[in-house]
C-alpha cells in the first residue's frame, strides 16, 4: 500500500523556523570561523570548535524542525533515540573536520573544496542518518536521482559557506551569507525529501499520526536550541567577532609611515606566507639604505 506523505503538516510554521534556526546555526558558524582566522590566538582551536558545533547544532535543529511537519496519513510515525542523535554527533564532527582543514591548512581552492566536500558530506549523512532513525509501519524509498542532487547542494552549499567564512568581513555581509546558507540548506533538506515515498505493510489505517512525532521531537530540539542561543551571547559579547577590526586601526595600517614612529606590525592576511611581513621588512630596509647612501653621494 502507497502511504499519502505530507510534508507540510503545520503548513508555513515549520518551513520558517527550520530556516531560521539554520540562518543561526550558519551566522554563528561563519562569525565564529572568521575570528579564528583574522585574531590568530590561543583561542584559535576553541572558535573553530565552536563554529563547527554551531553550525552542526543548527543544520541538525533544522531538520528536525522540518521532520515535524512530516507526516504520512496512514501511519503515525516515531524516532529511534540513538540513531537520531547519532545524526548530530555526525554533523557536529564532519563539519568540525572541514572547517578546521580551512582552520589550519589555509583559505586555498584545494582546502575549500576539500572542506566543503568533507562538510557537505556530512551534513547529507546527517539528513540521511536521521531519517534512517525514523519507525512506521512500512519502508522508506528513495529516488536516487533526487538523492544525489541533494548532496550535490549540501556540497555546494558547505563550499560556499566556507568560502564566504575567509572572505566575507563585514557584519552586514556575514549576515547576508548566513542567510543563503540557510537558504541552501534548508533547499537540500526540502529536495531530500522530494525523493521519499513510503510503502506500508498491510491495508489498515492508523490514526495519530502526528501525535508521536511531535512529542519526542520538542524535548530533543530544547539542548541544541539553548546552546545556539548561548553561542549566540558569546558572539555578542566578542566586539572583535561582531564588528571586525576597529576603524581607527585599519586606518593606521594604511596610512604613511611618519620619522621616528614606529611601523604598524603587519598581521598576514588569509593564504599569506608567515614569514611575508618579515621580507617585506627586509626590502623596505634595503631600499633606505640604497637611497641613504645616493642621498651621501649627493653631499
């Protein structure tokens, strides 16, 4: 028998907050990610940390958001608890690899799509994982066309997240790609979901459907919901994080060297050599010289 899948049961309601809730998770993990590369400190490891548990926290918040707006008409549906949060553990620790290969190898095109590649993988094994923790009366069928084209856009998706993470800088631009992120994650799980139909065993309708999904979703969306919130105070307190380098700053590294006053500290940018601040140095310093001793023929 063919169940009747309807993926917007609460209509718009869960479509909106899945968004939402990856916007977040995505904002917070691009901010996160662009602190660690900008202010190389000892805190390093531990924004990349939290970068990548956000983001998994909100990729995963986010498909279970949507999931309870799944239902099939003729069977209630319920979640096997190791295997979903399982799910999570996956996210977290495939998009952790991924932005630390970014971290610590470099802003490179061969560290992005490698990144990317590892990330999106992972938030597609995620989806894929926690569906495969759902129970009904019946099987789950994939179209494997649509499966694929969905890891295709986690993919992609996940590139371009990491991508804007080295390159965008401005808050208002951060906040702009958190939002195609969401966009583009939240289009893989809807497209995902496209390629499922359901097979039930026997010929009799059940009732409640929603009812069991529903009740065991809400309680385990509560932790990763209160941590991205917490994740998000820590952004706000960090002025560093949310606003970037203060003007005043910037303006003294661009402006010209004046007699007697020492020169700005040059901090390399994404993808340059360490030791470039230490060559540029030591050219600026044969040039005065070279221009010292004509200026000593002159005399």
């Amino acid at each position: 028998m063919q169940g009747t899948v309807d993926g917007f049961s609460y209509g718009l309601v869960t479509p909106v907050a899945a968004f939402l809730m990856a916007c977040l998770g995505g904002a917070l993990g691009l901010r996160c990610t662009t602190r660690s590369l900008r202010h190389r400190d000892s805190f390093k490891a531990g924004w990349l940390v939290l970068g990548a548990t956000s983001i998994g926290s909100g990729i995963w918040t986010m498909h279970f958001i949507a999931m309870m707006g799944f239902s099939v008409r003729q069977a209630p549906i319920h979640y096997d608890l190791p295997i979903t949060f399982a799910s999570l553990g996956v996210a977290v620790v495939m998009v952790g690899i991924g932005i630390f290969i970014v971290g610590y190898r470099g802003a490179t095109a061969l560290t992005l799509v490698t990144g990317g590649t590892i990330t999106g993988l992972g938030v597609a094994t995620m989806h894929y994982l926690g569906m495969a923790g759902m129970r009904l009366q019946g099987r789950i069928e994939y179209d494997t066309l649509t499966v694929v084209f969905s890891v295709v856009i986690a993919v992609v998706a996940a590139t371009t997240a990491l991508w804007a993470a080295v390159s965008v800088h401005g808050f208002l631009a951060s906040l702009g790609a958190s939002l195609v992120m969401g966009v583009a994650v939240s289009g893989m799980h809807y497209t995902a979901m496209a390629a499922v139909s359901v097979h039930l065993h026997g010929t009799e309708r059940s009732t409640g459907t929603g009812d069991a999904a529903t009740s065991l979703l809400l309680p385990m969306l509560i932790g990763p919901a209160v941590f991205l919130i917490l994740a998000a105070v820590v952004v706000m307190f960090d002025p560093l994080l949310v606003m970037g380098d203060p003007d005043w700053q910037a303006t003294a590294a661009r402006g010209p060297h004046r007699p007697g006053v020492p020169a700005p500290r040059h901090v390399p940018s994404y993808g340059e050599p360490a030791n470039w601040s230490a060559r540029t140095a030591g050219r600026g310093a044969r040039r005065s010289v070279a221009r010292g001793g004509h200026r000593s023929q002159d005399w």
